[in-house]
C-alpha cells in the first residue's frame, strides 16, 4: 500500500508520448517555490476549500491523498493503455517524491513493466542509492531535477544538501540510464551564470543526459498554501521573461545538449 494524491491523464509533459502520470504523496525537500505543497506530508490531509453556490460562500471539507494499493492504481493506469501505447508513451511516477516511498514505487514499476509499459520517474535525486540501484531496472527514463550547485544555497533553498543528488545522478549515468534533467530556473536565486555554467561543467562529465528542460518558475501553487497551513515564501518573486529563458536555453545548447524551454 501506498500514498498518492492524483492520477494525470493524457500528460504530455512528463516523458515521451501520452502518458498516465500518477503523484505520490510525501517529500524530504521544502523547496521555496514547490506548486504542490499538498505533495509534502506523506499522510492524507484534511483541508479546507471555499465553494461558491448561488451568491453564497460555504466551506467545504476535504481529504487530500489516499491510501491505494498497486492494483488500484494500474487499474486506473490501464484504463488509458490504447491511448499510451498508440502513441509511444507510458506511466511517469512523480510527487512529491516517489522514492519517499521507495517499496510502493518499486512494486508500481514492476507492475507497469509487466504490463508493457515505458516508464518514468519523476525525482529530485534525494533518496537512498540502494532505492536508486532497486528501481533503475524497471525505470526507462528518469527526469532528474538538478537545482541549485552551490551547496550553500541548496540547503538554504531546498533543506537539505545537494551531495547525495549529485552522486545519485552519477550512479545512474555510470548505469547508462536514460536521463533528462530539468532545471527550475528561478529570479535570483539559480538564474545565475555562474549557477548555469558550473550546471553545465558538472553535466558535460557524465554520459546518458538525453535533453535539459528549463522550468521557468510561476505562482500556479500560491493560492494552495493558506489550505494547507503553510506560509508562501515568495510572494514578491519576479518571473524569468522569455528573453532569459531563451539566453539560457542557447547558453546550454552552445554546450551540445539538446535544450526545451518548459516539461
């Protein structure tokens, strides 16, 4: 059994062709700009919503999350299999962060893997190496999050170090994995030069980085943290313009990788 809070359907963003993208609940980060705060306990959730009928504002309540085992979940999944396989997809596990449930995530892969399925996990690179070593078999991409390299600022940003991501995304190159990474690109705290050149060195070393996305940083997550009794750290944050992100992406590319602006 495990903890998820939503199943996406028809994702285009999250792998190759037209996947099912199932979030699980519970992540070790506290990353300053997370759009899923409700992605961050582990355990369901009781909130609160606002619900507007007839001129009149009510409160309704709400659980956030749920207990399901693995054939629940594919049940949902294979409800989409034409879909997937017609057009070259599969199943992407994301969160959260998957491997805060590393035995759920592992029996999910082995059963989407079963079932034919091209797979994807979602990850923020901080979990144990065994959990990694675990699922690299039944994994066909993984979609590495690579945020800040400066250590310093990684805790100070993310909570925890970047040490153990970096070496995890080591092991999986040296595995010959399939890897894109995604960079979230945010207004003065990663949008740096000097943070993208020493990105770029760091990657330049390791083999197997298919494509780097640039995630340009929004507020869509903002108005989620009042429900879930958390305070939103950056409510006065500028966004990257398109002319950044299109300075960054020809940046990157200039170093041979292949380079999308968004997932």
């Amino acid at each position: 059994m495990g903890v998820i809070f939503d199943i996406k359907r028809f994702a285009v963003h999250d792998g190759p062709g037209i996947r099912t993208t199932v979030f699980l609940k519970g992540c070790p980060l506290s990353c300053w700009w997370c759009h899923n705060p409700e992605s961050i306990k582990q355990v369901p959730q009781k909130v609160f919503k606002k619900v507007k009928l007839n001129g009149k504002t009510f409160t309704e309540e709400e659980i956030v999350g749920k207990e399901v085992s693995v054939s629940e979940v594919m049940s949902q999944v294979n409800r989409e299999k034409i879909v997937m396989d017609e057009s070259g997809g599969g199943v992407t596990f994301s969160g959260g962060e998957p491997l805060a449930q590393p035995d759920f995530l592992l029996e999910l892969l082995k059963a989407s893997k079963s079932e034919g399925y091209h797979t994807a996990v979602d990850t923020s690179g901080f979990a144990k190496p065994e959990d990694f070593e675990k699922i690299a078999p039944f994994t066909n991409l993984f979609l590495y999050d690579l945020k800040l390299m400066d250590d310093d600022l990684h805790k100070k940003y993310t909570g925890v170090s970047n040490q153990l991501i970096l070496k995890n995304l080591q092991f999986l190159c040296e595995c010959e994995k399939s890897i894109r990474i995604r960079i979230p690109v945010i207004k003065g705290i990663n949008d740096s030069i000097q943070n993208l050149n020493d990105s770029i060195s760091f990657l330049k070393e390791l083999m197997g980085i298919e494509q780097v996305d640039l995630l340009p940083h929004h507020h869509i997550g903002r108005g989620k943290y009042e429900r879930f009794g958390l305070k939103y750290r950056m409510p006065d944050q500028q966004q990257i313009t398109d002319i950044e992100m299109k300075s960054f992406e020809q940046l990157i590319e200039s170093e041979g990788f292949k380079v999308k602006i968004g997932g």
